[in-house]
C-alpha cells in the first residue's frame, strides 16, 4: 500500500507522465500533489492507470470525495407522494 500520494504517483511512472495521461498540466498535477490529495473526479482514470500499470490502485483517502452526512445532518428529501420517506413507512 502507499504511505503517501507521491508514492502512488512514482508507481504510475512519476507526476508528468501521470498528468499527460489525464490531459492536465504537470504543474496542475504538483500542485494536487503538494496538496495531498486528487480531486475525486480523477479516481476512474487514476485506477485505470495503475491498471494499466500493474500497479496497486490508490486508496481513496487520497482524493477529495464528499463525506456521506450523518441522518440527522441530511436535509429532509421526499418521494413521488410529497412526503418525507420516514413518514411514508409509517403510514404503511
């Protein structure tokens, strides 16, 4: 497992080529990389690459995904009927 983006990226042949390969610019790369972590919208591509590489893919704590909220935290959605979906499973 990698201990760190850097290490990921050098399995996958070093950041330049890792850029060219997700049509960015290699500073645009750095700059993630300096950061510590991907934008999440990379996550596909990078496991494809070390795919493609034979290489371990990358944890996903390496990348900006959004965290799932709490329940409580969740704004309140509803179903086709208009109302939340607690209150559809109550009145069943």
């Amino acid at each position: 497992m990698y201990e760190n983006p850097k290490q990921f990226l050098d399995a996958l042949g070093g950041y330049r080529s890792v850029a060219m390969r997700l049509g960015k610019g290699s500073t645009t790369l750095h700059g993630y990389l300096t950061a510590g972590r991907f934008p999440a919208r990379f996550f596909d591509a990078m496991v494809k690459l070390s795919r493609e590489k034979g290489a371990l893919p990358p944890p996903d704590h390496f990348f900006t995904f959004d965290p799932l909220l709490p329940i409580s935290a969740a704004p309140l959605l509803t179903c086709q009927t208009g109302a939340h979906p607690d209150q559809n499973e109550r009145a069943a």
